[in-house]
C-alpha cells in the first residue's frame, strides 16, 4: 500500500511562495514602508524647525538691535525658523523700504512651503497603507482565478480539497498585504499627531521672530529719517 505523501513544513518562505507573483511587489512596498518609517522617525522632529539655540540666540542678536548681525546667524543656520527670517531678511535687503505686510507674504509662503515638505513625508507613508491592501487582494483574486483554473482543468474527484488548498494559499497576499496596510496606517497616525505639534511650534515661533524683525527694520528706519534733518540743519548753520 503506498503511503500518502506528507505535506510540507509550513515555514515563511513557504508561505510567500505560495502567494504568487504578487508578492514581490508587497515585499517592495513593504521594504519602503520600512524606509519611510525610519525616515519619519529619524526627520520629524522639533530640532527640524526650532531649537533652544536658536531661540537664544536670536534673543541675544535681537536686543543688540543689529541688522547685519542677525541676517549673519540665520544664514548658517538650517532650522525652519532660520529659513523663514533669512528669506524676509533677504527681501529688505533688495527692497529697503519694503512694508511689514509684504515681508509677513512671504514669510508666510516659506513657512508653507517647509510645513507641506515635511507633511509629504507622511503622505507617502499613507499612499502605501492604502495600496498594500489593495494589491493584496488583487493576489487573492489571481490566486483564485488560478485555482479554478487548474480544478477545471483536472477531472479528478478531488476538486473540493484542490479548490480549498488553492484559495487558502491565495488569501496569503491579503494578509500580508493587511499587515503591510495596517503597520503603515498606525505609523502614519502617530507621525501626523507628531507633525501637528511640530508645525504649531514652527508657526508660532515663526511669527512672533518675523515680528521682531518688522519691529526692528522700522525703528532702524525711524532712526535714520531722524538723523537726515539733523543733519541738514547742522549744514544750514
């Protein structure tokens, strides 16, 4: 009597084989989503757009009350904040005489522009929660097709067992496709909250320093118009 065969050991490599072709796309996503992750938890943080010593810093430059002094620091530095003061600083530097709604324009277009940067971080982290599980289940389909398929194809009254075997490793793509999507979707939720509480920081501080420097380009405004009759009347005597 011949002995049945015994099935093989159900191990992960196994288990991705039977998935089909649609695996090796999962395991790229998935080998992104890695990246992403470690990307989001190595950039997202506050030091990317604030500092205490930058906070500092510009509290001392800003009560020696120099210009020139100022537009030195931001310019070595790299934080959000310092981006958002070097491109106002730069805008009085071609236009002197520029008014404190302008400067706040732009200021306020670079602040967006670095607050949509880092937020598209976290977007490429959802797009692959979304379409994991998608192609998840487009493996599961393909699968089954496949499996009925081959039952159709054998007159053999073992169709039941064929078909049962055939959608049980076709259903493999939509749970790995399922984890992938999940672990992607929590790690997207938590670097949103994350990304919130570092954009409020950066356009608070972001204004109240680009104030600052609107304060302190007019009183150096106000100061020079004083001296030019001064002057005048000291070369009329």
């Amino acid at each position: 009597m011949a002995s049945s065969p015994t099935p093989p050991g159900l191990t992960v490599w196994g288990l991705l084989q039977s998935g089909g072709w649609v695996m090796l796309p999962l395991l790229f996503i998935s080998v992104i989503a890695l990246w992403l992750i470690f990307y989001c938890l190595a950039s997202l943080r506050l030091s990317a757009v604030w500092t205490r010593d930058l906070e500092r810093r510009l509290d001392a430059v800003f009560q020696r009350r120099d210009f020139s002094l100022l537009a030195e620091l931001v310019r070595k530095r790299k934080e959000g904040v310092a981006r958002v003061l070097r491109e106002a600083i730069s805008l009085y530097q071609r236009y002197p005489n520029a008014d404190g709604e302008a400067v706040r324009s732009v200021a306020q277009v670079v602040g967006s522009g670095i607050a949509a940067s880092l937020n598209q971080r976290i977007l490429y982290l959802l797009d692959v929660g979304v379409i994991s599980p998608m192609l998840g289940l487009f493996g599961t389909v393909v699968g089954i097709l496949r499996s009925f398929g081959s039952i159709a194809a054998d007159p053999s009254p073992m169709r039941t067992m064929l078909l049962a075997g055939g959608v049980s490793q076709a259903l493999i793509a939509t749970a790995v496709g399922l984890i992938v999507g999940i672990s992607s979707m929590m790690f997207y939720s938590f670097f949103r909250g994350r990304l919130q509480g570092v954009i409020t920081i950066f356009e608070e501080r972001s204004a109240i320093w680009v104030q600052e420097l609107i304060l302190l380009h007019d009183s150096h405004g106000a100061a020079a118009s004083e001296k030019e009759p001064e002057r005048g009347v000291v070369e009329s005597t």
